[in-house]
C-alpha cells in the first residue's frame, strides 16, 4: 500500500556499518548499462528486475543528496553552521556522498553523483565482474566486498548511521538549529517509499530468505532504540536537545497551537522523545512476552534525569531482545495483537501524543497491516486519514490523530 507519506518524510542517504575493504569505488556508471541494472523497465523473467539504477537516478532521493549541498538551502545551513564549502566538509560529506576518500576512488567515480549503490553495497571494485556471473555464490560475492543486505537488522544499522546518527556523524540540535529537515526514520516504511528496488519473488526468498514488514519495522525500532539509549548515555552535556521531544519547546504561539495541546501540566518542560523506545517495547511481545513487560515498564519510568542504571537497564534489555530477533515466529494474529497494543496505548483516555510519536505510529500502523490476512478493503483508507493529521506538522492537532486511530482500530 501506498500512503500519504512523502510530504512529511525527509529521506537523507544511508551510509555504512561494515569493516571497511581496500576496494574503490567505481562509481554508478558501472552500474548503468541495460544488461546490468540500467533497463528503462523491469525484466520480465529474469532473477532481478535489471532496471535499479534507473529507479535510483530517477526516483530515489539518495540520488540528490550531493546536489541538497550545494541548492540555495544547503548553502544557508551551511553558512548558519560555518561551513563555506559544504560539497567539501566532512561535516557534510558522511551523509551526502558515496565517499569522500578520493584515493579510494575509480576512474568513473563521481562526487556529485550522491548516494549511489556502491554506499549501501560496497566498493564495487572486487566483485563487479563476480557477482553478474551465476557461477559465483553469494559468500563468495560478499568476500569479496559485497554487502550482505538480507538481514533486517544490519540494514538498519546501515541506514541508521544516518537517517539517526552516530558518534562520528551526529545528527544534533546544532544541525537542527542551523536550518536542517527534522531526521526521522521507519525501516519498512522508508524502504518502501525509497522506491524499492529489487522484487521479493522466490528467488530472492531462496537467496536471501524472507522478512516480513513487520520484522523489518520491529528490526529497525530495536536498532533505534538502542542508539538512542547509547546517544542520551554519552551526551555531554546532557541533555542532547535532539533527543527531546521538539513540541517541549517549540510551538507557535500566532496560531495559538496550546489551544490543542496538552502538556501533562507540565508545560516547558524538556521531555524526552521516548517514543522509539515505547513502540520498541510494546513490538518485543513478538519475541518474548517476559521482556516486553520488563521494557515497558522500565521506558515509561524513565525521565531526563534518570541515572545511567536505569538507561543500561533498558539497553540491556534491548540488547536481550536483538539477540532474540532471529527466533522470532510471529503470525499475522500476532501482528493484529501488536497493532492494537500500538493504537490502545496511544489513544487511551486522556492521551495527546506528541507530533514526533504520532509519526512513528502512523508508519508502525502501516508496516504492522500489511501482514494481517485476509486484507480489509477499509484499512488503507484509515491509514491515510491517520497520514492526513500529520501532513503540517505546525496544524497537528493530536485529538484529530487519536480519532482517526480509534477509526482504524474499529477496522481490525
């Protein structure tokens, strides 16, 4: 299913978690002729549909992210943070291009071309040749530096790095405050809309096995969950205003936006934006019932100021659950149990969820429905009135979200 999605997500580019090979990158060209992966249209009958590099030039905004550098916004960011050559910094560069090494770097190679293949594949160096020739398996293609994207956890990592951020590449407030799109992320959801490239049909199944949405969407929660305990952990000083919930603060006062909100009583106070961990505790039930239980209480009692146990606390148990995920035997019951679960806990009797979590839910609902059987005419519907409350973030109005949630749930 396709909702209303685009125009309140910011897709950035992914970059790597992997050990790093000597091999250089050759550049997308290499990827481009027809016979390889540049068909204008899918291949009828073929192992792979052959025309990925013309979605990604085409469709993917991974493909712009060098070019968001240098467009009149990217140059303000970049004055606002001091930086004059934002196509030079490496402040930039982690996220808006295959690589900045240029000693690692084929003939071909091509800064301005952005995120191509090679960032989330590999350098392509060592097995371009080897991986078109069906004589070469897929161990041998990844020893040779091709990067293995079957498991729902390792893609999210890779895509994490920075659609959340990592120590190296931190996604912060500075960054925020300079002018740059609020980052949020749903594996599922973004890989859906990236447009996905590759069809799942059995050959993939065979070479690669199969995860369904809602292992994708539960895989990328975990990882989430577990950077952000690390982030909130390590900041200095704390808080990293990033990971507050940005509604603590900030709110138009000119379109009186308090008439819809409510603050728990507490208004302008700095919360912290629990809502990757929530979602992440409620989708464990779908590993171990015991852990969930455990996470669930442990995030809901967590604040700003809790001491590092209770934030190891949950990383531990986070860890636990990773662990965990390939054991993982869901049904499409099981998937209804965790959507409700989802829904009651966001619009139970008094609750105005933040904009932030209200996101969150929006792509959870989506990733969690797409596995319920047999399909209800009705459920798409529901999710893009849910969509529809979140298209302006400044006019959100959380009652009209937690309607439209409890409009869906009555679908289920």
């Amino acid at each position: 299913m396709k909702y209303k999605l685009l125009s309140i997500i910011v897709a950035l580019a992914p970059t790597i978690s992997f050990a790093e090979t000597a091999n250089k990158y050759l550049g997308a060209s290499t990827c481009a002729s027809s016979a390889c992966h540049g068909n204008p249209s899918p291949l009828k009958g073929g192992k792979i549909p052959r025309n990925e590099f013309t979605l990604w030039s085409k469709h993917d905004s991974h493909s712009k992210a060098f070019s968001a550098l240098t467009s009149p916004d990217g140059r303000k960011i970049s004055e606002n943070l001091g930086i004059s050559n934002p196509e030079k910094s490496n402040e930039c560069l982690p996220c808006h291009s295959t690589t900045s090494d240029m000693t690692r770097v084929g003939l071909n190679f091509r800064m301005e071309e952005g995120i191509t293949c090679e960032r989330c594949h590999g350098a392509a160096e060592a097995y371009l040749k080897s991986h078109a020739r069906t004589s070469t398996s897929h161990e041998q293609n990844i020893r040779n530096g091709l990067v293995d994207l079957a498991s729902p956890l390792g893609r999210a990592n890779i895509c994490l790095d920075c659609h959340q951020g990592t120590t190296e590449t931190p996604v912060n407030h500075r960054l925020y405050g300079a002018g740059h799109p609020r980052i949020d992320f749903e594996l599922n959801t973004y890989s859906e809309i990236q447009p996905r490239h590759f069809q799942i049909d059995a050959d993939y199944v065979e070479r690669n096995g199969h995860n369904s949405a809602a292992q994708q969407w539960l895989a990328g929660q975990l990882v989430m969950a577990q950077r952000l305990i690390q982030s909130v952990k390590s900041a200095s000083p704390r808080p990293e205003l990033s990971t507050i919930y940005c509604s603590s603060c900030h709110h138009s006062l000119k379109s009186k936006q308090f008439r819809t909100r409510h603050y728990g009583k507490e208004p302008g106070i700095l919360r912290l934006n629990k809502s990757k961990l929530q979602l992440a505790a409620l989708g464990v039930a779908l590993i171990d019932s015991e852990i969930s239980r455990q996470l669930l209480d442990a995030v809901r009692a967590l604040k700003l100021d809790s001491p590092d146990k209770d934030l190891s606390k949950i990383g531990d148990l986070v860890a636990e659950s990773i662990k965990k995920f390939s054991k993982i035997k869901a049904t499409p019951g099981d998937f209804k149990n965790t959507l409700k679960a989802l829904l009651q806990d966001v619009t139970q009797q008094g609750a105005s969820p933040y904009y932030e979590y209200a996101e969150q839910i929006a792509m959870a609902v989506g990733s969690l429905s797409s596995g319920l059987e047999p399909k209800n005419k009705g459920l798409e519907a529901a999710i893009n009135a849910i969509y529809q409350t979140l298209e302006d973030p400044d006019a959100y109005k959380p009652d009209l979200f937690t309607s439209s949630c409890r409009a869906f749930m009555k679908l289920l």
